[in-house]
C-alpha cells in the first residue's frame, strides 16, 4: 500500500466525530470535470486532494468539519489520507447514511478522466482493506446506494456492483500495523521499566489537554494536570492503538511518531 498521510500532506489531525465502527465502505467519485493531467503527474493528484479539502472547508452549507471522505486514491496507486480512520465521513449525502459506512473517492469525475486505472481500483482496495481491519463491516457499496445521486459514476459503479475486486500486480493490502519507536526522551515518562506516575512536568498537561481534545478525554475525571497519572497512560496508549498500533507496540511511554501527530505544544 502507498498511502499518502495527512502529516505529509501538512494537515492536523482531523476534526472530524470520532466513529469506530460501521457497516462496510461506500465508494465515491468527484462528480466534475477532472483533469486527464492526473494520469501522468502525481503532483497533480495531491494538488487536487488538498483543493478538495479546501472547496469542502469553505462550504458553509454543508460546515464540513475536514475533507468529506475517509480517503482518496489516485491515477497512481496512492491512497490519500482525508479523514482516516475512526472518524465519520461526510460524504453519504445524510448522518444516518454517514453513519453507516465509511467513504472513500476515487479521483475521477464526469468529465476529463472519467476512467480509474487498474492501481486506483487497487488504492480503493488498499483503504477498504484498512479501514475494514480498524472496525469496517464487510459492505462495499457505491454513493448512489441509499442516496439519489449518480455518484460514483458509471465505471466505478459497475466495479462496485461486480464486488469491488482488486486488479491483479496492485498489492495484496493494507500495511503492517505500525511497530513501536523508541523515544529519545523516554526517560521523562518512565521510572525504570514503569511508568513515571507521580512524576511533574508541563509537558503532561499540555499531553493530556490534546489526548482529550482528540477524544479520549473519557479516562479523566478531572482534566490533564502537571501530575502523570494513570489516565494518561491509559489515554495515550488507547490513542496509539487508535493509529494501528497493538499488543505491547501501543503500550506506555509515547514513541516519536504517534507524539508528532498529537501535535503536543512546546512547553
């Protein structure tokens, strides 16, 4: 899988409601002229993702909170990060009908490059694959099932209805969950082979106030404070199996990558 993340993209987390679970993927297209320009330069294709990302952000119609989808894929094979995973898309046309399926757009349109190749029927593939092995149902559907629409267009339809199947030479799925990283400043948060509890630093407030922000405020009862407590711990470890970490490689102290996307403040 080539996936494309939101850090590389330059994007915070995503604001969107955090949602663990649901019946299966909906698959979508752009809808518009989309320019054949995509087939032959990737940076064409991220330039378009993150116009998308933009045009949805300044429609205060529909108040997007982030890009709609969940991710898109590419002329190239890339899967593109948008609101990824745990988070409830935007893009089924209804709440009920967003919470019922993740989204994920193929980069073609109803004009210009209307045809996705072989390697983004594989990228759709790739996202299904992942999302499904973070809480996805099995149910590939397209937009048009359940909402009036002639999304995601005739080509990517007729891949829907035939079962969605992955192109043969596009990869065989998501990547391997993530492995834990040392941390180069691990000693703050360890007391030899345990965690600091007790331990005073501004830094764990600051920790705690963006774990909460991002949803896992649920292990506190009172809010993020200088002291590292136990609902920290608890916090930051359901927040990195929350990006695909698991076993022991989710388990307490912070490992650099997960610490970078929680955009913790110098303090």
């Amino acid at each position: 899988m080539k996936l494309v993340t939101r850090a590389a993209l330059g994007w915070p987390a995503s604001a969107a409601p955090l949602q663990a679970t649901t019946e299966g993927t909906k698959v979508h297209y752009e809808g518009t002229f989309v320019s054949t320009k995509l087939l032959t330069d990737h940076a064409a294709c991220i330039a378009e993702w993150k116009a998308i990302r933009k045009s949805h952000l300044a429609n205060t119609k529909e108040n997007y909170s982030d890009i709609a989808y969940n991710y898109g894929a590419c002329p190239h094979g890339y899967l593109l990060e948008g609101r990824g995973i745990g988070r409830r898309t935007g893009a089924n046309g209804n709440q009920p009908l967003n919470r019922a399926h993740y989204a994920i757009v193929g980069l073609v349109g109803d004009e210009g490059l209307t045809e996705p190749t072989d390697e983004m029927l594989g990228a759709i593939r790739d996202g299904i694959e992942l999302l499904r092995a973070h809480g996805a149902g099995t149910e590939i559907k397209g937009h048009r099932d359940g909402y009036a629409t002639e999304c995601p267009g005739g080509p990517l339809y007729a891949w829907v209805k035939k079962g969605a199947p992955r192109p043969a030479g596009t990869g065989s799925g998501p990547a391997p969950a993530p492995k834990y990283e040392p941390f180069p400043g691990a000693q703050l948060f360890m007391a030899g082979s345990k965690p600091a509890i007790g331990r005073s630093s501004k830094i764990f407030t600051a920790m705690g106030k963006r774990l909460i922000a991002k949803g896992f405020g649920r292990y506190y009862r009172v809010g993020a404070g200088p002291k590292l407590g136990e609902a920290d711990v608890k916090a930051y470890e359901a927040y990195q199996r929350s990006l695909g970490y698991t076993g022991a490689d989710a388990k307490w102290p912070p490992g650099p990558t997960s610490w970078s996307k929680l955009h913790v403040p110098n303090v």
